[in-house]
C-alpha cells in the first residue's frame, strides 16, 4: 500500500471523511436510499444489496494500491452521507483521481461536497505532492459537471463510449483535472467559496 492509498481521517467544518470500513454497510444503505440514488442512469451508485460487494470491491483496490476509499460522514448530524475515493492511483507519476463520489439528497447542495474536495485536494497536492488530479463523470451528469467546473477544474476532453452503464446504455465519460500549478488558484476559489456569504 502506498502513501496514496493509505487510509486516513481528513475532516472540515461540515464533513469528515473516515476510512471505508464493512460496518459501514448500514448507514450507507439509509444514505444512498435518501433520494433512491441508484435510481440515477447516468450514476453507477449501488443499490441496497449491492452496497457491500461496493465496500469489499474498493477495500480490494485499497489492498492493492489502487484506490484510498472514504466514508462521508456530517458531523453536525452525526451520520454517513456517502462515499468518496482517490482512484485510478499512479503512484509513479503521483497521479490519480477523485471519484466514485456520492451524497445521500439531502446533504446535496451545501458547503459539505466543497469541503471534501478541499480535504481531498489539499492532502494530494500539499502533503503527496501529486502533479495532476482527476475528476471524471458521465458526460449526461450535468449537476456532477457544474460542480466540478465550480472547483476549478479544466475539461482535459470526452472519452466517446468509453465504458457501459448499468443498463447497457454507452457512457462518455468528462475528464476534468486540476495540475499542481493551477492548485494555489483552485484553492483560494474553493476557500471563497466556503466563506463568501449564502
């Protein structure tokens, strides 16, 4: 297990991200059944009995080097909102991306998301000194699109039927990405963000 994928705690005025862990199955379910979120086409969200193999799939990954999965927690309602992951880990060009990301309904659209990807972003460019992060989405996902254009990432292109969906249906795929030297900028925007007034 490398550095990038090592578990660890990162946590924010209105969200921690806890290491993915088995007895999290429960209050991932509720979570994901909060807006019946696998319900969504252009998301590859699990539903209810497939939220487990989801855990022991990116536990696999982390054991592998390949992924650092998180449970998202709201600490003012002290529960499990959703997931989030490095994936895709390039440990030898420190490389990698932020992904398999979701939120229960009702932690969406407030400061939560843009804290995480702050503690995200932060503990891969300051403290693993990556070079380049990711962000992918389902290029019909336009909330996911508008949100990661909010963070100050830059569209890289669209992989064309780059992987299938749940339905068979062929998904393009956004890639986005943010570099080491556009960081100091993504983050003074991310810090206004969260401070300017709502």
């Amino acid at each position: 297990m490398s550095d990038l994928s090592a578990p660890v705690v990162m946590t924010d005025a209105h969200v921690e991200l806890r290491p993915l862990h088995p007895d999290h199955l429960d209050a991932l379910i509720a979570a994901a059944s909060d807006g019946e979120l696998w319900k969504l086409w252009y998301t590859m969200i699990p539903e209810p009995d497939g939220m487990a193999a989801e855990i022991d799939r990116r536990l696999d990954l982390q054991a592998k080097g390949q992924m650092a999965p998180f449970t998202v927690v709201s600490p003012a309602e002290g529960r499990i909102v959703g997931m989030t992951s490095y994936m895709n880990i390039d440990a030898v060009n420190l490389r990698l991306e932020i992904g398999g990301t979701w939120y229960a309904r009702s932690a969406q659209r407030g400061p939560l998301n843009t804290e995480a990807k702050r503690l995200l972003l932060t503990r891969a460019f300051d403290q693993l000194a990556c070079i380049a992060v990711e962000l992918r989405t389902h290029a019909m996902n336009q909330q996911s699109r508008r949100a990661i254009e909010r963070l100050g990432a830059k569209l890289d292109g669209v992989l064309r039927s780059h992987q299938r969906t749940r339905n068979g249906a062929l998904r393009d795929t956004c890639v986005y990405s943010i570099t080491a030297a556009e960081w100091p900028t993504v983050r003074a925007n991310l810090d206004w963000q969260l401070e300017r007034p709502r």
